[in-house]
C-alpha cells in the first residue's frame, strides 16, 4: 500500500494540470481534468485515494519534470566533490562515476566545494516559504546547476565519522531550504521535498576507519541526494586510501566507480534503478582492504 498525503496528491495533481496534462475537477474535489475554473473544495472529508491511481499519476508527473530537466541540451549529470583535495582519491572517484555517464551520452560537469564560498546554514529558515536562501555566497549559484542536471554525484572522504565541514555546508544549506514543513490534518508536522525526478550515485571515500563508520557518511550523503528529489541508485565505498594517488594504484575501484556511472545513465534513462541496485561498494572493504 502506497502512502500518500492528501496536500501531496492535490499539489501532484496540480502541477501536473498546469504542464498540460489532462486534468478535470471531480465532483469531491479532486482535480480529475483540465479545467479554467477555480478548485472548488468540499467541507467534507476526502475519501482515501485509491493508491495504484496516484501511483501512476506521480510516476507520471515524475516522467514529465525529468523531461523537462534533460532539455535541449541533453541530459546532465553533476558530480560535487566535497574533498579540499583536487585529484586525490575522492576527485578521481567521483570523476570516474561521470566518466562512467558519459559514455552512455550524458552531459556531465565537475565541481570543487572547497573552491566555493559556501557558509554555514544560519537557521534563520527565510527559505521557508520560497526554497531561496538569503545568504550571499555561492551556494544559489550551485543549487541552480543541481537543479538543472537529472543526474547527482555527491562525493566526499571521511573526517572523524561524517563527512567534511565543505560538504556539510552544502548539505545543511540543501536541508534547510529544499525541504518543505507542512502540518497534517492531526497537527503533525510533516517534511516534504520540494523536488521530485532525479537519481544520484554516492562516493564514500576513508583510509583505515571500519566500514560501518563509512557507511555513516553513505547516508548522509543519500539524505542530500533525497532531499533534492534524487533517488540514490549506486554507492562506491572505498576504504585503505589515505595518499594523492593510492587510488590510482586499485583498479578495481576505478572501474567499479565507472560501473556506478553506467548504473546512473541507466536508471535516468530508464526511469528506475539499475541493475545492480544500491548498497554495493569495493570488492575488499568487507575485507579490509
């Protein structure tokens, strides 16, 4: 059973009307048909949905901003390195992930936070109401690149237990001003993404740290994806790298990144995960190596 709030279906269908789908007002209240007169709402209560229905409505409406999202331009995909090194471990991951895109025709671009100004999230929650945060720094800029790419690489080593400071700016700043707050009828607050119709991959990079410690930074890192209304398809875990260059010297980790790439393409063009799925990383980490 899909679980869906009323405001969510009414805001789906909606948004669905306006981009030209065929939409008719019901006798309840339901936007059921395209229609120039204004909603007109029962007092009474809504009668739960039918879930298979509005399964395929938003499997519809999703279809139909990842349409907009590819553009003229091609379908694009964005990786963000949240490392302050350039060319070391994580950069080379999160490079081979877009290589790994490429290769199936998507557009992909690279960006370095640690060549940023990206200040912390004040939670001053300005960006309540509109999803636009009032500070003056980069970060609007890199949300519009985000926003505008169909396909997510966040990508970032482990500082004692999580991600690095770079990188959590970026995610708080995401959190705060991507993520919507609205009240159930019961008074409940309840969160609710402002972005739906992208995919992502994840790239979780430690030296000798246990693997259940780098999958903290997994999902962290999934979170981000998810409040950008992307689904994580892939993630590549890659531990024993401490040095510029040690990567380089494990193979089986650049392909397996290029493999996650590949797994990316698939799923945006198909739609849904890849093959492989989420949850694998290297081929020694369970092992140590």
């Amino acid at each position: 059973m899909v679980n869906f709030l009323v405001e969510d279906v009414d805001r789906a269908f909606r948004e669905l009307a306006a981009r030209g789908g065929a939409v008719h007002q019901g006798a309840r209240g339901y936007p059921m048909g395209r229609t120039d007169r204004p909603v007109r709402r029962s007092r009474r209560e809504h009668p739960p949905a039918h879930p298979d229905r509005l399964a395929k409505v938003l499997l519809r409406l999703r279809r139909v901003k990842t349409a907009e999202l590819k553009g003229e331009g091609g379908v694009k995909a964005i990786g963000i390195v949240g490392s302050p090194r350039r060319g070391g471990s994580t950069d080379v991951l999160v490079e081979q992930v877009l290589a790994g895109a490429r290769a199936h025709g998507l557009e992909a671009e690279k960006v370095y936070l640690g060549e940023l100004d990206i200040r912390p999230c004040r939670a001053c929650y300005s960006c309540a109401a509109t999803g636009r945060c009032v500070i003056e720094d980069d970060f609007p800029w890199l949300l519009e690149k985000v926003l505008g790419s169909v396909g997510i690489v966040l990508g970032s080593p482990m500082y004692v237990g999580t991600v690095t400071a770079l990188m959590k700016a970026f995610i708080d700043r995401v959190d705060c001003s991507q993520v919507e707050m609205v009240r159930a009828p019961t008074g409940e607050a309840r969160f609710r993404r402002r972005h739906r119709g992208r995919w992502g991959v994840v790239v979780a990079v430690c030296d000798l740290s246990p693997l259940a410690e780098l999958r903290h930074c997994v999902r962290v890192l999934g979170a981000c994806l998810r409040d950008l209304g992307a689904e994580p398809v892939d993630e590549v875990l890659a531990r024993r790298l401490a040095d510029v260059g040690d990567v380089e010297r494990r193979p089986e980790l650049i392909e397996r990144a290029f493999r996650a790439g590949e797994e990316l393409a698939r799923a945006i063009k198909g739609g849904e995960a890849g093959e492989r799925g989420r949850g694998a990383e290297d081929p020694g980490a369970d092992r140590g190596l």
